[in-house]
C-alpha cells in the first residue's frame, strides 16, 4: 500500500480539482477511501502514542497539569503518583533554601550569652565597666560555597522539571488541534488534515515531544542526583557515597543501554539519549567517509532471515 506521503504528493501534483490522480490508476471513490483509511491510521497511531507519553510525563512531574488532563482516567491508586518529581525536588528545596541565609536561632543565642555576661559582671560586683563591643552573627553570615552551588542545583532541576511539564500541557494542546476538524465537507478536511501533517512533519513535532520534552526531564532528574549527593555529602560523606553507588549504577545502565541501540539496530533500549548517541555516530561515520549501503543491505537481509524464521515457528507463510 502507498504511504501517506506518496498519496499526498500524487495528488498535489495534479489538478486539485480533478475527480481522482490520474496516476494512481484508481477511480476517484476508491483512492479517497484508501487515502482516508490510510490518513486515519497514520494519524491515530502518532497521536495517540504521544498522547500515552505525555500523560506519563505530567503524571511523573506535575500532580497539578495531571489532574487538569486526566482527572477522569485517574484511579485512586495512580492519583497519590502525581507530581513525584516536583514533590520530592521542593522537599528538599525547603531543607536547604534556609541554609542560604543566618538562623535567627543563632543571634537569640549570642544575645542570651552577651546578656548573661552581663548578669554575671553584676553578680560578681566588679566596677569596670563590660565590654560593649558587640556583632550578631547574622550581620557577618556568609553562605558556604557547597550550600550555594547544592541550592543552584535543586532550583535547576526543579525549574527543568516545570517547563518540562508546560511544554506538555503545550502538547496535549498542539494535538487536540491537529485532529480538529472544521467541517465543510471531505474536501476541505482531507485538504485541512493534509496541511497538519506536512506541517507537523516539517516543524518536527514527533521529535520534540519523543525525544527533546524527555531529555529535558531527564536532564532535571540528573542534576537533581547530583545535588542530593551533594548535600548527603555535606550532612555525612559515608551517607554520599553508599547513596551514590545504586545512582551511578542507574547511570550506567541508562547509558550503556543506549549504546546497544548504537551496536544493534534491533536493539529495544530506544531513548532520547539513544537517539542522540547515534546521530553522534552516523554524523562521525559521515565524515570520514564510511559506507553504510554495506550495512543497510546487511540489515535487510537480517529482517528477511527473521520474517521467515518467525513465519515459520508460527505455521504461518507469507506470500508476495
């Protein structure tokens, strides 16, 4: 079967006026029900998955733009889920944003001490008069250097992870307008849905809601273990690093499972990062020169092997 695309460029070829495209061969009622079918399922399988990726992503980040988007899908159990990310970042905030300025605590203590001073020159009945030089401690309050990159980094994270959720709320937006329809006829619809898509595949809209929306949050989730190490290292340092060994195990995982998307294109392992890992590798491969129709032919022929193996197993044949 034509793809959509060929469908699409056949037709603006001709006359937008004309009954059916004289290349296709096929009269006007069939090709439309075919370009409609077609249209139909290229449409509904690429919202519908971004959409399921998006209420993952809300869920994850943001309890407020999950209840706003989901309300009636939400059980009871997934509702307590929502907003994980955000909760735990701004917990963690609120332990140390106060770090960054003086206690209060600590000038009523240098107070009671100047005081009791005082009542103990009275006391002791000494003529010379106490010292009078006195500084609060807030006065001279300094933040550690660790207390301000620890905060910097929390409030980064927390600021990726809410415009990650924004950009979301974004694209349950971008999607409810592309499947609208305006009305006035199969015409103007098919005409209307035509345009979204080539307008969506221009503005690569796949690639920023499946690869690009994710990389932000996941780069707030790393930057927010990065912080948290940090700040279990400044509380206690054996604390940092028995901590540190499942992150850096995690990290290791994510990143070696993207490189065996990179060594096996039938890898399963598909990530952002994965994505990006073999754009770095495909362009290194472009400039010096490799030649990939070797390993294009190597691969199709790898897919001919496994169709008929799983033909086979399964008792069933497939025939051109």
């Amino acid at each position: 079967m034509a793809t959509l695309p060929d469908l699409a460029t056949t037709h603006s070829n001709s006359d937008p006026r004309a009954p059916y495209p004289p290349a296709s061969g096929l009269n006007s009622r069939i090709f439309y029900q075919r370009y409609d079918a077609l249209a139909e399922e290229i449409d509904e399988t690429m919202v519908k998955g971004l959409k399921e990726h998006l209420d993952g992503l809300l869920i994850f980040v943001s309890g407020l733009a999950a209840a706003v988007w989901r309300a009636p899908m939400l059980t009871p159990e997934r509702k307590p889920q929502a907003g994980l990310f955000a909760g735990v970042n701004s917990a963690f905030l609120a332990l140390t944003l106060p770090l960054l300025s003086a206690d209060p605590v600590d000038d009523t203590n240098a107070l009671l001490l100047q005081n009791n001073a005082l009542l103990l020159h009275l006391a002791l009945g000494r003529n010379d008069s106490p010292p009078q030089s006195f500084t609060l401690p807030s006065s001279t309050f300094t933040a550690s250097h660790n207390i301000l990159a620890i905060n910097i980094l929390f409030s980064t994270s927390l600021a990726l992870a809410l415009i990650s959720s924004f950009i979301a709320v974004f694209g349950r937006q971008w999607l409810i307008y592309y499947r609208k329809r305006g009305g006035g006829g199969s015409d103007r619809e098919r005409w209307e849905q035509l345009k979204r898509y080539l307008g969506a595949e221009k503005w690569q809209l796949q690639f920023i809601l499946d690869d690009i929306l994710p990389s932000i949050l996941q780069a707030g989730l790393v930057i927010f273990c990065i912080s948290l190490l940090l700040y279990l290292h400044t509380l206690h340092p054996t604390v940092s690093r028995i901590v540190g060994i499942p992150m850096y195990i995690g990290l290791a995982v994510a990143v070696l499972s993207a490189i065996c998307t990179v060594w096996d294109k039938f890898c399963p392992f598909q990530s952002p990062l994965s994505h990006f890992i073999s754009w770095c590798v495909s362009v290194v491969r472009h400039a010096l020169g490799f030649d990939q129709t070797n390993e294009d032919e190597g691969e199709s022929a790898s897919l001919h092997v496994a169709a008929i193996r799983r033909a086979i197993s399964t008792g069933k044949y497939f025939i051109d």
